[in-house]
C-alpha cells in the first residue's frame, strides 16, 4: 500500500516550467549533541556564515576560512575527545565549539537551540540542536532518510537535508508550481515550509501523519497544499491552517492547473470507482473503474488504468484516456502485459510513461498513433517503481524498486545508473526540469 501510494503521488510535485533559473538552497542543518559535545556539517556551516571550505577528497581534511582566522580539521584525529567525522555524501561533521572559537564566533548553547553570533553586524544564526540516540554522533545525521540532488545526468549530487530525531529524518519535497518555495514535513509531522532560495524554514501547519514518499502537493495558485491521510483527501490553507475535506479516496491526484481532482473509491470487492471532482464547486461525475489516476500536463485529460474483466473473463488490460475539455471524450488504449500503470506524461502531453509485468517493464505509449515501445526491462527481476520525462523530453529517469535511479534515453538507449548504495523511497523534478531531489537511505545504514 505504502509503494502504491507513492507511485501515485510522487508525480504531483512536478509543477511548471520557470521563467528565471531555478535555485535551490541546502536546507539548514540541525546540530547533533553527544557526550555533551555539539557536531555541525562543515559544508553547511561554510555556506551559513559566509566562510571559505577547501576540502581534500582523499584525506578528508577539511578547512574552513573565515576572513583572516582559519581552522584545520582531521577526521577521527587520535588524541581528541571531539573527532570529527565523516559523513554518507555530507562531507565532515565537525565540533562547533572548536569551529567557533577559532573563527571568531560566538555560541549559545540554549540545550534545545543554539545561537551563532558572527564577527561584525552581521544577523545571528539559529539552529536546532538533536540529542543522539544511538551510540555515537553520526547516528544524530547518517541513520534516517535524507534528501539529495543532483542535475538529471547524475552529476553534482549533493546533500540536502541533515534533519534526523530518532532516526525518521525528514519527509518528501512538494514544490509551488512556480518553484517560489517547498514544502516537506518532520516526524512530528509539522509541515515545513521555506523559501527555494533561501533557508527561512517555517511551520506551517500539522498533518495526521505521513509515509516516507508522501508528498504534500502544492495548489496552483500557491496558496494552499493537499493532504492524503487515511483515505480521506483534504485542503489545507497555508495561510492559517484551515483544512477542508474533499472526499474519500484511496488514490488521488491534482491536476497541474489546480482546477480538478481525481479520486479512486474502492467498492465492495476491491474494484475501484474513478471520480473527477470540479475544486470550484465540488461537483462529481463518474469515470469508470479503474485506478492510478494522472493528469496531462495541461490538466484537460486523465488517463487511468481500467479494471474489471473482459467477456472472456480475463482482466481487462488497457489505459483510458479521458478528455475534460473541450468535451467528454473517452479513448481506450489496449495493452498487453498486465497491471499497465499509468507514471508520467512527456512534457507535451503526446507520450505516456507506463509500467507494464510484462518483459520490457518500462514503456512509452504514443498517444497520437497508440503503439506503445519498450524503454527498459526489468532490473533484477524487480520493476520500476516511478518514472519522469526530463524537461526536454529526451529521456526518462526511473527509479527501481526498493534500489536507485537510472536514466535511459527516450528511444530506449543508453541504460545508465545513476545512484549507487541507496534505498530511494521517492523523487521528483524541480519545477524546471534542472535537478532530481529524491529522499533516500543508505543501505548499509537500514
């Protein structure tokens, strides 16, 4: 249940394509405390106040340059209670008192907080502190689920998020279709909000509780996010938290402009009802049975995969796609190969990502001539689990079952991996096409 929703949701992060480049901030680290000693990611403390980081990628010695003051760390030097450490991807963790004292800055430890005076009139920096669990500091930033990105040909991956209390860590990236900001949530499921460009971070509201991959898709217009939570689908007002329930569904989704929603309500034997819900006026209209719904990029169609059996008694095998406007016009694309669940539309609107049990398990199906063309076969006999179309179309990212992610040209070539040594839970494209984010473990630390 746990896959499938994400399979159905991880694609509503996706928004519009940006006019300006698109940035996107680290997010602000959390200090982790153990034996009453603070630790702090020396990549992420650089950035915040502004400090010069050379770092030897063989060694791992790390120094930090502040002005005229600098500092020199070894991890794990012998001799030293505070060893810094290094991090999965994260570069070294270093202690900040040490850190502090030795560039000039001053610290308050509030137990809970701790404050970062820099030289000059420059504005104090507040930071989270988490007291570790386990049995030594890096369990505080290496043991949960991490976000990262990295530009669609693998290149430049990088750490985002170094948020981790009792080793849940943080929760999936849901981006404002104009990529003004983010939202994501903790394990206390506080919903976090900041700016793409900056690293205010905020709370915004509260949800009941989410899996790791849940995404919290942003409206249209900016100025509220939808929640799935027990089968019940609901709005949620960014500015003072009213939430507003939509309906029962055991899948949904939102369409890119904001005006529809597509609900699946399971009947009595399993068989699921699709239902499109007008977000104006709340007015309902049944589709048919079938499930996995997912809106063209314009938001004027809906293809779904159809349940049911045929007058053979076989389960019926094919996608329908359903036109909103500029009139109610339905289109059934016959398939062979079981189970084709619709994932991704090109960014045209003409293609169709789909995954299918059959040899090839990832396959695009053209929607003007209705052939479909094998993309990827199964990777160790295990299936895709999510797939997206680059900004340009030209290729396809996909992400393997309880693996890592692969990028494979749009005409089937060139099969690469592109992550190695995670357990990705879910991922999606900025708004422009310029990074994949994905939130993920590493193996070695399930």
């Amino acid at each position: 249940m746990r896959r499938m929703l994400i399979l159905s949701l991880f694609v509503l992060a996706c928004g519009l394509a940006l006019a300006a480049p698109f940035s996107l901030a680290t997010f602000t680290p959390t200090v982790a405390r153990f034996d009453n000693i603070l630790y702090i990611p020396a990549r992420s403390l650089a950035e915040m106040i502004g400090a010069a980081i050379a770092e030897d990628p063989n060694t791992g010695v790390t120094s930090l340059k502040l002005g005229e003051k600098s500092v020199t760390f070894t991890p794990g030097k012998a001799g030293e209670k505070a060893k810094p450490f290094t991090l999965f991807h994260g570069g070294l963790a270093v202690p900040l008192q040490s850190c502090a004292d030795a560039l000039g800055i001053e610290v308050a430890d509030a137990r809970n907080t701790v404050t970062l005076k820099l030289p000059g009139d420059r504005p104090p920096i507040s930071l989270t502190v988490e007291e570790n669990q386990g049995n030594n500091a890096r369990d505080c930033y290496d043991d949960s689920h991490m976000l990262f990105m990295m530009k669609p040909d693998g290149s430049g991956l990088r750490r985002l998020s170094y948020r981790n209390a009792d080793g849940i860590g943080i929760g999936m990236v849901s981006f404002a279709p104009d990529g003004s900001f983010l939202l994501t949530y903790d394990n206390y499921c506080q919903v976090l909000m900041r700016p793409t460009a900056s690293r205010e971070e905020r709370v915004v509201g509260g949800i009941d509780g989410a899996d790791f991959g849940t995404t919290l898709p942003v409206s249209a217009d900016g100025k509220s996010y939808f929640v799935h939570w027990k089968n019940l689908v609901s709005r949620v007002l960014l500015a003072g938290g009213l939430k507003q329930p939509i309906c029962i569904a055991n899948e949904y989704a939102l369409s890119p402009i904001g005006k529809y929603l597509a609900a699946v309500q399971r009947k009595p034997g399993g068989v699921g009802q699709v239902i499109l819900i007008t977000l104006e006026d709340y007015s309902q209209q049944e589709l048919g049975v079938g499930s996995t719904p997912l809106f063209t990029p314009d938001g004027n169609k809906l293809v779904f995969h159809l349940a049911g059996q045929d007058k053979e008694g076989k389960p019926v095998d094919a996608l329908m796609l359903y036109t909103i406007q500029p009139a109610n016009d339905k289109k059934i694309y016959p398939l062979s190969g079981m189970r084709n669940i619709p994932m991704a539309f090109s960014t045209d609107g003409k293609e169709l990502l789909f995954n299918t049990d059959a040899k090839h398990g990832l396959c695009v199906l053209d929607l003007v001539t209705g052939k479909a063309r094998a993309l990827a076969p199964w990777q160790d006999d295990m299936t895709y689990l999510a797939a997206l179309f680059t900004a340009d179309n030209k290729a396809v990212i996909a992400l393997q079952a309880y693996g890592d992610l692969f990028r494979v040209n749009a005409d089937g070539t060139g099969l690469t991996r592109l992550t190695k040594g995670f357990s990705i839970d879910a991922f999606t494209l900025t708004p422009g096409g310029e990074y994949v984010v994905f939130l993920g473990v590493p193996k070695d630390k399930q």
